[in-house]
C-alpha cells in the first residue's frame, strides 16, 4: 500500500514539475550553451524526448558526441539542464583542476540524493568518513585481508551449497550483494553483526531506498520536501534501525574512550571504531555514527555487487580465459598463500577486472561537476553558472585511438601492456588506477577513496571462484542485456551455474 501510494504521488508530482520545467527552461534558455553541438534535440521542449532518451541510451549518445567533437565539447539535455560533456585532455584538465567552489562535485550529488532528506547527516558539511576510508581502511587492506577471505569464503558456503556431481543454480546478482555487505561488514562491525541476515538486508536495502526517494523528492519545491519526506520515506525508520543494532558496541565503546583515552587493550580495529575516533561535535554520539555507518555500507556494497558481477558476465562470456586464470590462482597461493601478497601477485586477474570495468563500468560518465560561477574552458568557451559539466567516460573507454579494437575484450590487455614496457607491476595499468583514459573510479583529488578495498574484495572473491567452483550460465542463457538508467549502467539478472571445481 505504501508503494502504490508513492508511486502515484511521483505520477502526479512529475507532471507537474514537468510543466514547470518547460516554462523554466525556455526562461533559462543560454545563447553560450546554444553554440554547443548537441546529441540529441537542442529546442528546448524536444529536448526532453532527448532527457528521456539518454535513461536507456545513453552509452550511445555519448558515444555519437564524443567522435563528433573529440577534442571539444557538445551537451545533452537532462530534465533539469544542460549537461556539457568534455572531450580531449586539455579539457579533461580543465574539469579536473577547477576548486571545488567554482565546479562542485557534491551540488550534482546533493541533487540526486537529496541527502538533507535522506541520509540526513547530523553535519551536513562534515564528510570525514570519506578520510577515514581513504586513510584507515586503505592503510589496514592487507592488515584485514584474512578476516574478509574467511568471511568471504563462508557466505558462499551458506549461499551456495555445492558439490562435485551436481550443479547449484544461482540468481548471481542478489547472491554477489549478499556476499559483498557481508564481507564488507566484517570490517565494518564484525562478528556477529555482518552475519545478522536481517542487519545485511538492512544495509542492502538501505541503499536502495536513499536513490529512490531521493529521486521523489528532488521532483518538489524545496519548501515541501521536508513535509513530503516525511509522509512518504520510512528511511527514518530504518536510520533509527541501525542505530538500535550498533548501540550495544558503540556504547561499551564510548566508555572505554572515556576510562582510558585513545588506547585500550583489545582496541578494535574496524570501521566502527574508526568513525568513532574520528567523529567530532554532533557526529560523536550514537545516532551520528548510525548515519555515517549507513553512508560507508550505501558506498560501499552496491558499486561492488555491480562491479564483481560485471566481471563474472564476462569471465562466463569468454570462458577460455577460465584456465589461465586457475593457473595463475595456483601458481600465487602455492609461492605467497592466501594472503594480499599472493593476490597482488594475480596480474592476469587484475588486468581482467581493469578489462571489464572499461567495457562494462556501471558508470558511463565521469567527473560530473555543477558549475557555480561562470567557467570558461581552455579552448575559449565560457558556461554559464548552474551547468551541469562532466567526461563522456564510456566514450573514452572504446576510442580506437586509446585502445586498439577498442570493441573487443581482452582480458589480459593491461598485462599485455605492463610485459611490453618490461614491467609486470606498472601501476598505471592496475585496476585501482585513474587517469583521463581510465575513469572507472574518477579522477583528481576526488578519485573514489574506496577503491583499493573494492578492488581487493573483487580479487580475493573472483580468485576463490575460480579456484573452488565450475561456472556457467545456465543452459541456453548468456550474458543478460544491460539497463542504463540516469548515467548507471546497470547488469541484467542471470542465473548462474556452480559446483564444486573437478580437477
């Protein structure tokens, strides 16, 4: 019942904002902007057909710009503005070394969360759970490695009971979240919490939940998206949710910090704690830490799902590189074991994952920045304040130029490339690497902080399936087709076929 109602609530509300933004948009109309090549329709009523169009087509039309333009720039209408896509280096450049406060990477991100309705930060311009993730879990990847190995290895045992005469169909995409938030979780909260199933679907559907009405309530004035979050969200619910499942830990917690200062024995050494130590005003008490664990889970969890289940489409698409890859598992385990050092030593696999992610990344634009003043570019042209600029990062990643047969996946390209050089560790070919060819993870001083952990979950995960299981599509079935919704490309739903490997 309560769908249905926010379901028609969003009908009737987007007509009416639909009307509005017609009447705003020829008021907004910008003689700058009309001087921009277009994908799509530029007048500005058709160009909503063009808005609509991008949803579902949208790794096309970026495309179609790119070619047309490269290097320079061309837009695309969204159904707020204009978005000015930036194609070449020197432009690329220009996006990346703008401060933030004449492009800014959270307005567009505020807009599409509405995070003052939905995550509802305590203090809103604190954002130091990125630098904790960017300092304290980078730092305590290999430090970790074991716990998320072990817990890794017992979700899949709980998800998918196999054996070696019988095959165990798998809907992958809801089994890898499953796997991937409790992992994560492990050092996020520990044990016994991260195998709570009820705390694990919490934190998935969290997420889900925070898009979703975030994207109803960016659709009305601002002084009714307090009243209709309220009526339509239950996102407070499920913060108040959170808060009771942490608050035994974060209370016992909080005393000791206040009995022996920053050091006690037995100090954890997890996510939660970290917050904790590094929370400060509003944000050090429990409801603040509730808030930012959901943040860090809301980042975390679904990019990852979406990123390993990419990858595994394509590893059951081309399942000749299934052998090398063993191979290779074999080969590091048996010289470093399981451990950071032995997966660091899977080049193979790492150029696999850096191979599917420049194919089938679920972003196909990058660097998306809101202008607040006017900013002219290097080539001359200036935008007006309130554009929307970003990378057409899909486009990038098939230009023949860069990549040759840019359409064809190599899995093993980046290690290709690092034996050419004569070094199997370059690290611009790694798969945690950004740079203006590669923008699975963004660029600059905004390069997703989360990264490294992502990555190393999606190694040591693709590195036990390979190394414990046989996989194939179910029979008949390949690759399902792929949903691009507001920019994200989104991986079909396919059952997936596992047992126990036979050697």
């Amino acid at each position: 019942m309560h769908d249905e109602f926010t379901l028609k609530a969003s009908f009737l509300t987007g007509v009416l904002v639909m009307v509005f933004l017609l009447i705003t948009r020829y008021l907004r109309s910008d003689l700058v902007l009309d001087a921009i090549p277009t994908v799509g329709f530029s007048d500005p009523i058709l160009s909503y057909f063009s808005a609509l169009q991008f949803n579902f087509d949208g790794v096309r039309m970026l495309r179609e710009g790119y070619q047309k333009t490269r290097p320079g720039l061309f837009k695309i209408a969204n159904f707020r503005r204009w978005m000015v896509l930036a194609t070449g280096s020197e432009l690329i450049e220009d996006i990346r070394k703008a401060p933030d406060d004449v492009l800014s990477m959270m307005e567009p991100v505020n807009e599409f969360l509405q995070p003052e309705y939905t995550t509802d930060l305590l203090n809103q311009n604190d954002m130091f759970h990125a630098d904790v993730v960017r300092s304290k879990l980078t730092r305590n990847t290999a430090a970790t490695f074991k716990e998320v190995r072990e817990e890794l290895i017992m979700a899949m045992d709980d998800l998918i009971p196999t054996s070696e005469d019988k095959w165990v169909q798998v809907s992958i995409l809801e089994t890898v979240q499953r796997v991937i938030c409790r992992t994560s979780n492990r050092i996020f909260v520990g044990v016994p919490l991260c195998q709570d199933y009820d705390y694990q679907t919490l934190n998935l559907t969290f997420a889900v939940n925070v898009v979703k009405f975030g994207l109803i309530i960016s659709l009305f004035p601002k002084p009714l998206k307090l009243i209709v979050s309220r009526i339509l969200s239950n996102l407070p619910f499920q913060i108040q949710q959170e808060t009771e499942y942490i608050r035994p830990m974060v209370e016992e917690r909080f005393a000791k910090m206040e009995e022996y200062g920053d050091d006690w024995d037995d100090k954890p050494e997890d996510m939660l704690m970290w917050l904790m130590s590094e929370a400060k005003g509003v944000e050090r008490s429990l409801e603040g830490v509730a808030r930012r664990l959901l943040l860090v889970n809301f980042a975390a969890i679904h990019t990852t799902s979406l990123m390993f289940t990419q990858v595994l489409y394509q590893l059951l698409a081309h399942p000749e590189y299934i052998e090398p890859l063993r191979q290779e598992v074999d080969a590091a385990i048996k010289d470093e074991g399981w451990t950071k050092a032995g997966i660091d030593k899977m080049h193979k696999m790492d150029s696999f994952i850096r191979e599917s992610q420049r194919l089938d990344s679920f972003i196909i634009f990058a660097l998306s920045r809101l202008a607040l003043r006017p900013f002219t570019f290097s080539n001359g042209v200036t935008i007006p304040a309130g554009t929307v600029v970003s990378i057409p990062a899909s486009a990038i990643h098939t230009d023949e130029k860069i990549y040759p047969n840019p359409d064809e996946f190599d899995g093993f390209r980046f290690a290709k490339l690092c034996e050419s050089e004569g070094d199997s560790m370059t690290s611009k070919y790694q798969s945690v690497s950004a740079s203006s060819e590669h923008l699975t993870f963004g660029l600059g001083r905004h390069t997703c902080p989360g990264r490294f952990f992502a990555v190393n979950e999606v190694k040591v995960l693709l590195a036990h399936i390979v190394a414990t299981y046989d996989v194939k599509f179910e029979e008949g079935k390949g690759v399902p087709r792929q949903i691009c919704v507001s920019g994200m490309r989104i991986p079909g739903k396919a059952n997936v076929m596992f047992r126990t490997r036979q050697k």
